[in-house]
C-alpha cells in the first residue's frame, strides 16, 4: 500500500472513531487529521468536504455492520432465533464499544439521524438507505415468520420498522445510562411486538 | 420586565429555536446571540457557558412539556386511553413543528442524548432525569392498567421504559423520512408490548 492511500485510510479510521464518539458537528477537518496524523492537505486531496467523508465513513460503517445483520439473519436458524441472535449480538457490540471507550456510544447511524438529518440531505438520503436496509432485512425474517405461523402481524414492513425502532430506542437508553442492560428487553420485547409464540428451541416468550 | 431580563428571555428563545433544529455542537455563542438579537456581552451576564445555557434551555423545555404530559396521562379516562393520548399529543406536535419549520425536528431530549451524552456529564445527568420523570409518569399509568386488570406485564418499570424507547425510535423515523406516520404505529405498539386488551372505550387492539 502506498503513502497515498495510506492516509486516505487513516482519514477514514480517525472520522469513523471520532464520529461514533462525539456526532459530525463537533468535529473539525483539522481535529480529523490531527488524529489521523496526516497533513490538512492530504484531507482534501481525498474528501472533497467534511460531508463527504462523512458520507464515506457511513458507507464503511453500514458494510460492515450489513454483514454482522446478514450472519445474524440469514443463517439456518428459525426465523425468531435469528432475530434474538441480532439482539444479543448488538448488545455485544455495545458492550465492547464501552469497554473500549469507557462509554456507551451507541449507533452511529441513530446518532446521526438525531443530530443532522434534518439539516443535510445527502446524509439524510444515505441514512434514509441504510435504515431502509436494516428494515428490509427484518422485514424478510419476519415473513419467514408469518409463512411458519409463528407470529401474527397485520403489515409486515411497519412490523419490522416497530422492531427496529425498539432497537434504537433501547439503544438511546443504553448510551444514556452508560448501560447495556435496557437491551436484555429487546428479545422479550420483539416477542410482544411481533404477537409471536415462544420459539421451540426452548426460549419462554414474556 | 426590564431590558436585562428582556435579553436573557430572547437568548433563551433562540437557543430553544436553534437547538430544536440543530442541535449543540453545531452552534456558536455568537450565533445565538445574533438570532437573539442581544450583544454578545449580554450573553455570559446571564449564562457562564454554553453549556449553562443548554441546561436551562433543557429545563424550560420540560417544565412545559411535563405540563403536556401531565395533562395526557393524569386525566380522568382509563389509563390506557391516557397512554394513546400522550401518543396523540406527540404525532400532533410533531406535525405542528412540521408544519412550522418545514422538517420534523424530534424529540429535543432524545436529539441530545444521541448527540451528546456520551460527551458532557452535566448534559447527560439532566438527561436521565428528564427520562426518568417520563418513564416515571407512563409506569404510574401502568400500574394503574395492571391494578384494573387490562395489561400483562412482568416489570411496569422495564414495560414503562420499553414504551418511551418505543416512542423515541418511532420519532426518529418521522425525523429521518421527515414524515410523521410512523408515529401511528406507536398506539397499537404500546398495546401489543403491555399485552394489553382492548379498552372498553371504542378502540380495537392490533
């Protein structure tokens, strides 16, 4: 790998860590290199403006994050037990993060959408994506579920925005306190919302 | 009033209007003082930061949102019937600010949670009080349901929050699609999350 796209990595790793602490508003390009240890000039050879890095940052972060979803999701288990498994592997997420950084940092892309959605399109659009994404891929899983009579809902999409609203909303709650134990409500929750009957692998519903 | 006092409520005003809209970090000293009208040296007359500010601007905007909370979910009508009007009550000023500001600005204390609790201990701790005293008043309504016999719940304060985080996760969707109709899932979701039956006044359950 050269010097060039060396920093552009840096660049990146540095706006990812700093966004996911502190938003898009308290950051400066200057902070951002800084931190990455590269020189101002370097920013703008790569990003054309703060905004397009942070378009870039959430591109990576949503790749990433996208997999973890697919693993959880799309694997043999049936339907619900996936949806439990993306519960508790984002309240290992969040417990790493706040092993790591002292502090609940909770999900970038909520983070985002509280601070900024309303005042830039472009990243009101990606978010717009990303959670539209996020929902869709629930959405299958859940009319997995209805197929197997395992959970009564009466509009499938507005099922899976309502789970996924859980999640950012118990999310909120875990970066709030500093504290991942509002996400043990996440499982038993989606179980209510989704009018589910107990899985058979042995998990009680509420 | 006095000119004194007459300044520090227009920087209140424009603080209020500002982060509404925009957040905190976003915003500079200088700025408020501009929309406010007031010289900059009237600004660390009444307020030692920023920060300070933010706390009061917090404070007020709670004092009269507990009001309208207050007057949802304190009233005469079976407590259910309470909890849909508080869900009335806040597509319905969602829908004013929209209307207003041509976006859909959130929920203030959620908006500061996501942007900024991980950041500033005196922010942060205002916060959790803030959410405590909502969850405070839907658990007392619960409690209420569960005495009357019209919900099923195992912990009223862990279904309180659930229902709050519930509210905030359907509000960040309005503010993401600048559109207030996810907000209508919020009513059947609070049924389906308490188990709650029908109440007797007319509405159907999902």
């Amino acid at each position: 790998m050269g010097r060039t796209s060396d920093a552009r990595s840096k660049i990146l790793h540095a706006a990812q860590s700093l966004m996911e602490l502190r938003g898009y508003s308290a950051l400066g390009v200057a902070e951002i290199c800084k931190t990455a240890g590269v020189p101002k000039g370097s920013f703008y050879y790569f990003f054309e403006s703060k905004e397009a890095l942070a378009l870039t940052v959430l591109d990576e972060q949503w790749a990433a994050q996208r997999r973890d979803w697919e693993r959880a999701l799309r694997g043999d288990q049936e339907p619900m037990l996936r949806l439990r498994q993306l519960f508790e592997d984002t309240a290992a997420a969040q417990r790493a993060g706040q092993a790591t950084c002292g502090t609940v940092s909770g999900c970038m892309f909520g983070n985002l959408t509280l601070e900024l959605s309303n005042q830039t399109e472009p990243i009101r659009q990606r978010l717009q994506e990303i959670f539209d994404a996020q929902v869709g891929m629930v959405e299958d899983v859940i009319s997995a579920a209805v197929e197997r009579g395992d959970v009564t809902v009466t509009d499938v999409r507005d099922a899976a925005r309502s789970v996924v609203a859980q999640l950012e909303g118990q999310v909120l709650f875990a970066k709030l306190y500093n504290d991942t134990a509002p996400l043990d409500a996440l499982w038993p929750n989606c179980l209510a919302l989704l009018g589910a009957r107990a899985p058979e692998s042995g998990v009680a519903a509420v």
